[in-house]
C-alpha cells in the first residue's frame, strides 16, 4: 500500500515581507489530484460524533462556489474567550482549479452571509515545480454581536449569580446602524460593579493583576499561547477586554470586546470587534493544518 501523502506547513514570510504558511514539496499529489482530495473532502466530509462536530450541510450557489454550514461544540480560538459554546459556522469556499488556488470566506454564525458578517477571506495558492502550498488569511474588521456573544455574556451573568436575559444581534442604543448583544434590566449595576465582576472572573480565570489595576490573562492551547487584557476604557465609561493573539509583547491587537452599561435600570451592551490585519502565523497554520490533513486522511479512508 501507498504511504499517506505528508503534508506539514510552518510559518514564513512572502516575497513581500508579509507572513505566510508555506508546506513542504509535495511530490506525490498532482495540483489537480489535490483540489479534487480537498474538494470532495469540503463537501463530504464526515461529522465526528467522538469530536466537537454535530451536523454538517452543503449547497451549492449559482456562480461555481458552494456555502458550508458546520454545527460544532467550538473550539480553538474562539473559546480562548468565550468559553466552551456550540455554534454553527457558515462559509462560502471556491476551488479555483485554473489559477491553482482555494478561497474561503468565513462568516462565523451568520446564516445570511452579509458583508459585514465576513470575518476572514483564507486564501490556499498551490506553487509549482515543486508542488508546494502557500496560505494565508485577511482578518476582517467585523462587529460581532452574535450567538457567541450572548453565549459568553449569559455564561459570565450566571457565573456572577446575576439574573438577566441576554439577546443576541440587537440595534445598538449609542452606535447607530450597529448591532450589540443586550442584556435585560441590572438593577443597581454601575460600572465600577461591573468592573470589580468581570476582573474577579478574569483573576479566577489564572489572570495576573498589573500595576495599573487592569488584569492579564494568558490561555495556554495546544499550539500556542494567546495573551488577553481587561481594562476599563479611558474615559471610564466602559469595560473592554483586547485580545493580541500570541503577542506576548500586548503590542498586535487582534480583537476588543466591549462592555457598557445604558439606560434605567441599567442595562449591558455588549459587543466584539475584530482588527483588520494580515495572519500567516500559528493560527492561520492550525486551520489549513486540520483542513488539509483532514482531506488527505479522508482520500485515505475512502480508498481503504
């Protein structure tokens, strides 16, 4: 029997300086024999009932590309904030067999795939002579204020013994046009309470208190470290956590999750909001890591 083909990637940087996921040479795929392994495997792949997958659905859409919707107990990046949540994930892929290149969009937990939804456009290019693979992913500057949100916010009420609902993809009170997570009545919350709430979470949570009263905690995964913050904001208005993925110099802010109080009785509004940036790194490595090893393994298994 043929040995599985190895693909392994690591981090680089392009010819432009900016950071890339590269493979090693791939010598016993033909580009072609590989989108078609990645293809079949994006559109059929099978849902683990051992793993964090629940259902998966494909359709196809009009100009060539198919959207993908993955219900999962989610892990990875996004619980390094939230917590364990299960959620379904909707994105839009494109093989592009004539220019050699895979394109997909991400929208997280929007259904309706709105442009201010898109999260991230990951881009999979195949190089030739060798046959090699380069990726990497635009992170997109989206609010969000979805089931994830709510999720996070309702998890972080319970934990503090606070009673209120938490509804997700709300108009925003201050920010016109805009959609929050909003919780019901708080009475008597101010935010020096809230603050005192969320930064007791954040100690329990193995933070380290800073000189300055804000508090940082560090999340150990299974690939790399993440670094976030809890502050209050300048003019003390609200609370914000800032995520900086793996920059442990809290210099490269990926994501801020805000936190502000309206209304009488008071109220919570809640919402993330994501930094425009280039990911070559770690992170971007992990999800072409699990999607091609996942196609390779599932070719395998259909062969055997």
């Amino acid at each position: 029997a043929m040995g599985q083909t190895e693909v392994k990637f690591q981090c680089s940087e392009g010819l432009d300086g900016q950071p890339l996921v590269v493979s090693n040479p791939i010598d016993d795929l033909t580009p072609e024999q590989f989108w078609n392994m990645l293809e079949n495997y994006l559109r059929n792949r099978p849902v683990d009932p051992n793993g964090y997958d629940i259902a998966y659905n494909v359709r196809d859409l009009d100009d060539g590309g198919f959207v993908t919707a993955l219900t999962a107990q989610l892990s990875g990046a996004i619980t390094l904030v939230l917590g364990p949540v299960s959620g379904t994930i909707h994105a839009k892929h494109y093989i592009r067999r004539e220019e050699d290149m895979y394109v997909f969009y991400n929208y997280y937990t929007d259904e309706t795939l709105s442009d201010d939804a898109l999260s991230e456009i990951a881009y999979l290019k195949a190089e030739l002579d060798p046959f090699r693979l380069e990726f990497y992913m635009d992170e997109k500057p989206c609010r969000m204020a979805g089931v994830l949100i709510q999720n996070s916010t309702a998890a972080a009420l319970k934990k503090a013994n606070l009673e209120a609902e938490v509804l997700a993809s709300q108009p925003s009170p201050v920010d016109e046009g805009k959609q929050s997570c909003l919780t019901g009545p708080l009475p008597g919350m101010t935010n020096d309470k809230l603050f005192a709430i969320m930064k007791k979470q954040a100690l329990d949570d193995h933070g380290t208190e800073l000189p300055d009263g804000s508090v940082l905690n560090e999340q150990e995964g299974l690939i790399y470290t993440t670094y976030k913050t809890l502050s209050k904001s300048e003019d003390g208005s609200m609370v914000v956590v800032r995520s900086f993925g793996q920059d442990d110099s809290l210099q490269e802010l990926e994501m801020t999750w805000s936190h502000r109080l309206f209304g009488e009785p008071p109220r919570l509004e809640v919402w993330g909001q994501k930094v425009e940036r280039r990911d070559g790194g770690a992170k971007a490595m992990s999800i072409i890591d699990a999607i091609v090893k996942g196609a390779v393994e599932f070719a395998a298994s259909e062969k055997s």
